[in-house]
C-alpha cells in the first residue's frame, strides 16, 4: 500500500513566555506534530538561542543579529529525519524558512513575525522570493506566522 506521508504543523505565538514554550515542546500531544511553526518564543540571554529539546531540530532565522529572533521552526526528530529537510536562508531576522521533502517537490515552509514597531515585512519578503528564489521548484509554499495585522473586523473598536 502506498502510504502518504502527512504533514501537521501547529503555529503558535508563545508570548515569549518560558513557561508556554516548554509547555509546547514537551506536550505529549505535540509527539504527532511534524513540525512547530512558533513566534515570540522564549529566548535565552545567556545561550542567545530559543529553546533546545531533545525531540526537536531548531531552526532560527540565518541573519543573525544578536537580538532575539522572533520566529523559529522545530521540527520533529521522531518524524522527519534530517535528510528530509533543509534551511533556506533568507536575509530577514524575524523570518525562518525550511524545505521539506516528502514528495518530488518539496514544500517551502516560511515562518514571519511582522512586528509593528519596524513597519512591514510582508513587501519586502514577497520582493526577495520573486527575484531569489525559484518558486516553481516547490509544490507548495506555506507562510506561516503572527502578521500583527489588524482589522476592524477581527478587532472591533470598543
């Protein structure tokens, strides 16, 4: 029988809260989940890195710029095995992007916290994918994240 491979990916905003991060990566429901697809996870000072589990493969943003990144990527080591993805690196410290082969194409995975406080980051990621990458080398292309976009719709003045 030929069986598909199905990934599950959980996006969540941590808050940067500690508690909420450990709580994710060690949730026994979490062991189904391929992939974690998180922002404003916790950081460390004093490793200067997010989180590290013993179930997961971190992926940080590749600019690195010494303040905390604001999106990561875990990856579930039971899984997938690492000869089935891989970083693509993007010049952006709040955007993480991965490749995931499961198929013939692999599925481009892009993870963005849009943080108000520096204006957009939507434009500029749309710019350097249509003159970076190859888009038709994926099957799919996933951007995930907290785009602290807001609506009258979704946040109706009081």
């Amino acid at each position: 029988m030929n069986e598909r491979k199905h990934l599950r990916i959980l996006q969540y905003n941590l808050g940067k809260s500690r508690t909420v991060t450990d709580s994710v990566l060690n949730d026994p429901t979490s062991q189904n989940t391929t992939i974690l697809v998180l922002q404003e996870q916790y950081w460390s000072r004093h490793t200067k890195s997010s989180l590290i589990h013993h179930s997961w493969t971190l992926i940080e943003p590749s600019l690195k710029t010494g303040t905390r990144p604001q999106a990561a990527i875990y990856i579930n080591k039971a899984l997938l095995p690492p000869s089935a993805f891989a970083q693509v690196l993007l010049p952006f410290s709040d955007i993480v992007a991965v490749a995931i082969t499961t198929t013939d194409k692999p599925i481009l995975i892009i993870n963005l916290y849009n943080p108000q406080r520096n204006g957009q980051l939507i434009t500029p990621l749309k710019r350097h994918l249509q003159q970076h990458l190859h888009m038709q080398e994926y099957s799919k292309v996933l951007i995930l994240g907290d785009f602290n976009l807001h609506h009258p719709l979704w946040n109706p003045p009081f």
